[in-house]
C-alpha cells in the first residue's frame, strides 16, 4: 500500500512539472501553433501619435482612430480571436461580451458571449463572466 501511494505521489508530481513547463513554453512563444500574429498592444506616449509610433500600429495591423472625450488618436488593432464563442474574459485575448444583438439581455442572464472585436475601450458592451450577462456600460 505504502509503494502504491509513492508511485501515485510520483505522478502526480510529474504531472504538475510536466504541466507547468508546458504553461511556460506556451507563455514564452504565444504564437506556437498560430497562424495569427501575435498581439502586442501598441499605445502612444501623447495625444497625436509621432511617425514612428504611426508606423509600427500600422505595421503591426491596427488602424489610428480618434475617440475619448480627449479626442486622442489611439492605435485599434483587431484581436485574432474576435467573435469567437466565449463563457468569460479568461476565453479570450480581450474581453468576453454580450453580443450586440443581444444587449438588451437583463444582467444575471444565463448568455453565451463572443471575444471582442478590437482592444478601442470606446462605445457599449456587457461583460459575460461565467456564462452570465454583466450590466452593460457606455465608455466615451
């Protein structure tokens, strides 16, 4: 019985490092395995972004938008997941949301959700955390 426990508690061990050293190749190389490029937010240091700053949302595949009460030029760059079904933020690069036809759903509501579009923090969505509809929020 003894040996039985030590063989299982040996497994178990190899499991969770076999497991944590997969995690961390993963997290290391977030492109394995993708035929997308991988995400990385490209922000501006003012409110007008510099030619250098232009060039490298463009080159990484966003597009300059005004938006924000400020007015400021941000970099949108569109989420390689985006639509794809979702129960919580943690299925998704960004956000998991309510799907804008069915914004209307009370919070509470038991709702499959879709990952967002685009990284702009501008306009209305509802979260899903868990499979369940958030109350929804306008941002200017």
């Amino acid at each position: 019985m003894k040996r039985l426990a030590l063989i299982l508690a040996g497994t178990a061990l190899a499991s969770v490092t076999a497991c944590t050293a997969l995690r961390d190749y993963h997290a290391a190389n977030p492109d394995f395995g993708s035929v997308s490029a991988p995400y990385e937010r490209i922000q501006f240091a003012g409110t007008t972004p510099t030619a250098d700053e232009r060039a490298k949302c463009e080159a990484a595949g966003g597009r300059i938008e005004r938006a924000g009460r400020l007015g400021a030029e941000h970099c949108v760059q569109s989420y390689p997941d985006a639509g794809k079904p979702c129960s919580d933020s943690e299925d998704c690069l960004g956000e998991c949301r309510i799907r804008d036809d069915l914004m209307d759903v009370k919070p509470g509501t038991p709702v499959e959700g879709v990952c967002q579009a685009d990284d702009s923090p501008f306009g209305c969505h509802a979260w899903v955390v868990r499979g369940v509809a958030g109350p929804a929020i306008c941002v200017d």
